[in-house]
C-alpha cells in the first residue's frame, strides 16, 4: 500500500469514529492484524502486547488451533438455538467438569453475564433452601462486570454513584478481613462472592488463611461460597483454576475471558446441590453456541496439554524476576500475582505516563490505578519476549526519570 492510499484509509478511519460512543479514550491508532505476541497497527507498526485484551487471549493473537476449530465448526453448525443440545457444547460441559469439582454448566456470553447468573442461582437456592435469603456479600475493590447487577454488587469506587438505584443485596466488607465478612453475615444472607485475585483492584491476591474461613464461614452459616474467575480461570495464575491453589471447594464459579482465547463465551459451574434452576429460570439466546464451544473445546485442550501450566510457572518466575531488577532500578514497589497475572507497583511515577509512553515505544501494557502496572500477557509467550518488554520497558522508565530530573 502506497502512502497515499494508507493516508487516505487513516482518514477514513478516523472519519468513521465518530459513529462509536466514546465510552473509554482511545489512543489514534487502529489496529489490523494481531498474530501470537503481537498487534499490528494501520502503518504496519509492531507492538509486544502484555494486554491481550484483558487477559483473554489465553494463546494469544490468532492462534492456529482458534482458526481451525472456527473453521471446521462453522462448516458443520453454527446456531441450532438454546432449546437443543449440540456436540460442541456437551464436551465442553463435560471437559470442565471433569478437570473442576462441579457437576453441571450452563453457558453465557460474558463474564458479566455469568455472574449474573451466579447471583440468580444463589438467589434462587436461597429461596428454595433458605428461607428466601438474597443478600450476598462481595468485597471493595472487588470487580464482577457491567451489568446492573454486576455493578451493584462490585465494590470498585467509581461505580458507587452510576445507574443509581442500583440492585440492592449487596453487602461490600474489606478484602482479606474474616471478621468483617463474619459481622455482616445476618439471617438474609445466602452466599459470600470473591475474586481470589482481585484483578481491577492492581493483582491483590486473596491470603489463603482467609479464603479458608470464608469456606468455614460458609459452613457455620449455611452460606454458598461463588468463586469469580473470569480473569484467574484457564490457567492465567498458574493452575487450572484459582480456587486449586487454595484448600477450598467452592459452589459455584464463573469463568470468561481465557475460556475463549479471543472469543466471547463463558460459563457459570455448580453442583448439583446448589443446581435448582426450574425452567424458564435461565436462558440467552447464544448460551451453548457450538461454534464458541468448539473454540473453548481447543483451547482447553491446549491448555491440558502436560506441559503447559509447569510454562506458565516457569515463565512467571522470569517476568517476576525481571520486574523486580526494574523495581530495584528505578525505586518502584512491590511485584506480586500469581502465574501470569501480575502486577509492579510504580510508587511516585505515573503508571498512565509508562503505559502511553510504553505505547509510543510499540509496548503495550495496563495501568489499573495510578499507581500499578498490570501485566497479563498470553501464556504463550516466551523468555526472549520478556526480554524485549523488559528493556522497552527499563528503556521508557529511563526516559520518565530522566524527564522527571530535568
């Protein structure tokens, strides 16, 4: 493409823009082509992605075994409708099952949608099994999606005066404090929901002492323990799912993101006890798609694979090393996470200025405060990229101080 016409399709671009909502400032590029680690803007410019869409792109951008499964789904069957069973969506089912502790499955779009779900099944259990008890207790700083009821029940600050009045039920207490969470337990309770890593909050993981007393607090009071593991599930903290680097059990679990590795779906796992949807209860119009099922069917399946996870542990510990020589270098904070959701504390320098100046220099991270980095890149990737992110990234933090000193 010759540069009048790249010029020309820039402009265009940036003509048509003005037809999304601006819900979130985007930087004036557009990008075209993703392919493993990589993202490709409109001028061919390459950028190391640490991102990959917020920890979806499980193996990262346009993976082979994604294109395969889309194409030979598609040939086959794409929507039959919810009201039937479909190939596809009976193994995923029962892949999950069989590598979780959980009985049964139903599938959504979301994360959000799955949690959604979560909540109608306490919600309901409550009503069959506890006296018609609703309230949930969720956590500050905790993020559990978009929705409505989503948001009501996530204790992320700047959520706290939208789409007033919210859905109400929802009891927030500090993060990794049993005694709180016990005082505000009281007889309208029925369930206890947490990220065993809060994600949104900058990687701040559950301390399993206390992820253990939910489970006994769960017990005393005859509470269900959900898990939502949109972000930590499908291996993204070095094990299957979060819940398995704890002594725990939980009732339900969410997943999202990873499950797809690009692709939207997501699922919402229970026991058979905890199971009580009557018909009518629960539905969506794409839950069970085979075309998503054969997706996320592919992506486990790699993800099973034997040395896959021993990867993840293995190259967490080179990333957690590298972040930590930076963070000796340049005065920054704490490196914590687990596998290969991470975050650096960057102390008194703008996490905002690394990521746009990062971008700048074709490294893309995240910046879920003012104060943290977020790393989540695919569990594909490779030592040999974590050097290049590292330098590019020890490269823009010498820039910010050499500014921050003139």
């Amino acid at each position: 493409m010759n540069k009048k016409m790249l010029s020309e399709k820039i402009e265009a671009a940036k003509e048509m823009q003005k037809h999304l909502m601006p819900i979130t400032p985007r930087p004036e590029i557009y990008f075209h082509k993703g392919e493993g680690h990589y993202l490709y803007d409109q001028t061919g410019k390459a950028y190391l992605d640490l991102v990959q869409g917020w920890a979806v792109n499980t193996l990262g951008h346009s993976p082979t075994i994604i294109q395969q499964a889309l194409l030979q789904q598609s040939t086959k069957l794409i929507n039959p409708g919810p009201a039937f069973y479909n190939l596809p969506m009976l193994e995923l089912a029962n892949t999950l099952c069989q590598h979780s502790v959980f009985d049964q499955v139903f599938f959504a779009n979301s994360g959000a949608e799955a949690n959604e779900g979560a909540i109608k099944l306490a919600r309901k259990w409550g009503q069959k099994q506890k006296q018609g008890a609703y309230k949930i207790i969720t956590f500050e700083k905790g993020f559990h999606g978009r929705t409505l009821a989503t948001m009501s029940a996530t204790g992320k600050d700047s959520f706290a005066p939208l789409f007033e009045p919210k859905v109400s039920g929802f009891k927030k207490v500090p993060f990794n404090q049993l005694e709180a969470t016990e005082s505000a337990i009281d007889s309208s309770t029925v369930a206890i929901m947490l990220e065993l890593v809060q994600g949104e909050a900058g990687v701040i993981p559950a301390d399993p002492n206390f992820v253990e007393g939910l489970q006994q607090l769960c017990k005393k009071h005859n509470l269900l323990l959900i898990i939502d593991e949109v972000q930590t599930g499908i291996a993204r903290t070095g094990s299957l799912f979060a819940y398995q680097h704890y002594n725990i059990q939980p009732d339900i679990m969410t997943l999202g993101k990873g499950l797809g590795g690009g692709m939207p779906i997501s699922a919402l796992l229970t026991n058979t006890q905890t199971s009580c949807f009557d018909y009518g209860d629960q539905g969506g119009t794409f839950n069970g798609n085979p075309v998503m099922c054969a997706v996320a069917q592919a992506v486990l399946a790699t993800v099973l694979q034997p040395n896959f996870i021993p990867h993840i542990n293995t190259i967490s510990s080179y990333l957690k090393h590298g972040l930590d020589k930076l963070s000796a270098d340049f005065s920054l904070g704490e490196v914590r996470g687990k596998g290969l959701l991470i975050a650096l504390d960057t102390n008194t320098v703008s996490a905002t200025s690394i990521v746009e100046r990062a971008r700048e220099q074709g490294l893309l991270l995240n910046a879920p405060n003012i104060q943290t980095l977020r790393f989540m890149p695919a569990l594909t990737i490779t030592e040999s990229e974590i050097d290049t992110a590292i330098e590019q990234l020890r490269h823009v933090l010498t820039h910010l101080k050499t500014q921050r000193c003139g």
